[in-house]
C-alpha cells in the first residue's frame, strides 16, 4: 500500500507542480501586462465569481469520488446523477452572482463572463477527477496536463491582445469552453456516455448527498475570499494588488497536500470499510507526513519571500514579500487540516467540517472587517495565519473524538 501511495503521490505532485508553474506564469503574466488597478480588481472579481464553481459543484466530488472507488465497476448511475444535479446548480448559481456582482458595483458584463467560466471549470474538474475514483492516474496526469495548457495558452493571449478586465475574462470563458469539450469526449470515451436522470427523486436525492460538502464548500471558499472581498472593499486596488500577489503564491502551494490525497483518498475508503483499527494506523503516519511537508515549505518561503516575490511580479511588488513571510506559516496548518478533513470524508463526518468551517468564516470575517480599515493588509494576513491553526486544531480534535467513539464501540461489541 504505501509503496503505491508514494509513487501515486510523486507522479501526482510532478504533474500539479507543471500545472501550478502554468498558473503562476499565467498570473505573473497577468500582473505584469494590466496595471496595478486592473490586477487588484481582476483579484476581486475572481474572488466572487470563484464561489459560484463551489456552489455549481454543489459538493458532488466526494461523493462522487467515494462511490467510484467503491463500486467496483457500477459507476454508470451516479455519474449520471453526479452530471445532473451538476448542470442544475449551475444554472442557478449565475443569475444570483450576476446580481451580487452588480451590488457590488462591478461591470455585469465582468461578472457573467468569469461566472460562467467557473461553473463550466468544475463541470469539466469534476469529469477530469473522476478518473481518480478507478484509480487511472496516468489518465488524470494527462488531463491535468493538457487543461493547464489550455487555460494558459489562452488566457496569456487574450492578455496580450487585451490587457483589460474584459480582455482576461474573456481569455478565461474561451479556455473553460475548449477544455469542457476535450474533457467530455475523453470522459464519455472510458465511462462510456452516462444516462443523465432529470426525475425530481433523483436530483433531490443527490442534492442532499452533496449538501453537507456544498455547505463547507461555500464555507470554505468565503472564507478563503473574505480577506480580498474586504481588502477591496476597505482599502484601494493598489492595497488589494499587494495582498494578492502574496496570496497567489500561498495558493500555489496547496496543490502539494492535493496532489498527495489523490493517491489517499481511493485508498484509505475500502481499508476503512473493512479494517478500521489498521486504518487509523496509516492516517496518523501520513498526518505526521503532511505536517513535516507543511513545516518545510512554510520555512523555504518565510527565507526566500524577500526576493521571490519581486522577481516574479516585478519590483513593484516588492513590498508583498512581509504579507508573504507572515502567510508562509499558514501552510503548516492548512497541510494538517487539509489532510484530516479529507479523512473525515472518507469516515462519513463531514458535518463536523462544516461546523469547523462555519465557524472560521464568522471568526475571520469579524476580526478582518474590525482590523482591517485600522491597519491595512497585513492585519489580514494575520488573521489568516490564526484561523488556519483554529481550523487545524478543531478538525484534528474531531479525528481523536471520532477514533475513541469507534474503539469504545468495538470494545462493547466484543463485550470487552
């Protein structure tokens, strides 16, 4: 097992590691073609429309995951469900961004096009991760591979032809709509063509599967935006350009702890249906795995972010490296959070993640938008850095209580 789990995990962290280079050229790009004002509010929008591909995803991937790698094989009818409830959310998400956006004062030309290029994105991510949940990761490698260097391609070009708001957003729809299209012929190739359910049962019956993660989703994602959304809101775009830069690097980084789960995830579902004492013995040796990586790569930024950050964004954006020092160290929790929600997904607790981050969002939301008009962008990054312990620390707490309930289960079924 774990000898599949390492080379699983080292192929898929080569390949995330090509695509977050692609994404990071393609931001620095960005950055260094549209103006400092143009790069803070491009930050904003994405920031808002990024939450209608959470909801238009409805929290289906796990469950979807989760029954493709226990299926043995009879996956034809919840992909269908998957895809349909999929499309449905979609649907309904984009009127109501559309109508945020336009309270928000931003162009509702802007919002309609990055909104619709979310919800197709995690239309075509989910058909793309499918592929995990029957274990072909050399087929996931080369889809990854190949959507990065769509979107890329595209995007760059749109940027340089027109270094503008509209100009990216439109690079972005082009790019979602050529790879949703590559991933459907490859996804109904091996799935062969799913029977998509329009019956009300089953639409509402997926939903609900799904609701509990599309809540810590939406959780989730807020959380992750509130700093920008009220950066932009309290301070000015040269302000939110800064934070933003700093950001971009620290969401690079969390493709690591993903790319690892890619190769758990499938693994640890059938060894905790059927041996649940030696699966707790493989999570705490990988939890101690993740937070060893989580500690190293926060070292390695916190000692390069004076240099690292001017050379890829450009000197102007020299004084992101402090925000960057300070965000460094949120990776040590997020690594170890990441990692243990993702076991409670596979144990049926997902609430316990939803609560964990509900609580969060309601935590950060009011310690930013006290601080933040006070001291700027760097209280943000703070703020940051403590809700990610508190995020870390809850969860691993629910990992030990979970673990005692079950033991004492077993104990008094066995009479012991």
């Amino acid at each position: 097992m774990w000898k599949k789990i390492l080379s699983t995990s080292a192929l898929m962290l080569a390949v995330r590691i090509v695509a977050k280079l692609a994404t990071i050229v393609t931001i620095v790009m960005i950055a260094r073609l549209a103006t400092k004002e143009v790069f803070g509010t491009y930050a904003a929008v994405l920031a808002l429309t990024a939450i209608g591909g959470v909801v238009a995803d409805f929290g289906l991937i796990i469950p979807l995951l989760r029954s493709i790698s226990s299926a043995e094989g009879n996956y034809v009818r919840p992909l269908g469900e998957n895809l349909s409830a999929r499309f449905f959310w979609s649907v309904v998400i984009v009127p109501i961004l559309l109508l945020v956006g336009i309270l928000m004062g931003v162009s509702w030309i802007l919002v309609l096009v990055f909104s619709v290029s979310a919800v197709v994105e995690t239309n075509y991510t989910a058909m793309i991760r499918s592929f995990e949940g029957v274990l072909e990761f050399k087929k996931v490698t080369w889809f990854v591979i190949r959507e990065r260097a769509v979107f890329s391609m595209i995007v760059i070009s749109a940027t340089l032809l027109n270094p503008t708001l509209l100009g990216i957003a439109l690079g972005y729809l082009v790019a979602a709509i050529i790879n949703v299209m590559l991933s459907l012929r490859s996804f109904t190739t091996y799935f062969r063509t799913p029977k998509i359910s329009w019956e009300y049962e089953a639409l509402k019956r997926t939903s609900l599967i799904g609701f509990p993660f599309v809540l810590s989703s939406v959780f989730s994602a807020l959380y992750y935006r509130t700093d920008v959304l009220l950066l932009g809101f309290f301070c000015v775009s040269s302000d939110v350009a800064t934070y933003n830069a700093a950001m971009r690097i620290i969401d690079a980084q969390y493709f690591i702890p993903m790319a690892i789960m890619t190769s758990v995830f499938p693994t640890l579902v059938p060894i905790y249906e059927r041996q649940k004492s030696i699966f707790f013995q493989h999570v705490w040796k990988l939890l101690l795995l993740f937070l060893a990586a989580g500690v190293g790569l926060s070292l390695f930024l916190w000692y390069t972010a004076s240099w690292l950050l001017p050379l890829l964004f450009s000197a102007k954006y020299a004084s992101s490296s402090e925000v960057l020092q300070i965000l460094a160290f949120s990776l040590v929790f997020y690594f170890v959070y990441y990692f243990v929600s993702n076991v409670l997904f596979v144990m049926g607790k997902e609430k316990v993640f939803t609560l964990v981050m509900a609580i969060s969002l309601v935590g950060a939301f009011l310690m930013n938008a006290i601080l933040i008009p006070r001291y700027g962008f760097h209280v943000a990054a703070q703020v940051r850095c403590g809700s990610e312990a508190f995020i870390a620390l809850g969860l691993v707490a629910a990992l030990a209580f979970s673990r005692n309930q079950i033991i004492r289960a077993r104990a008094v079924e066995h009479g012991t």
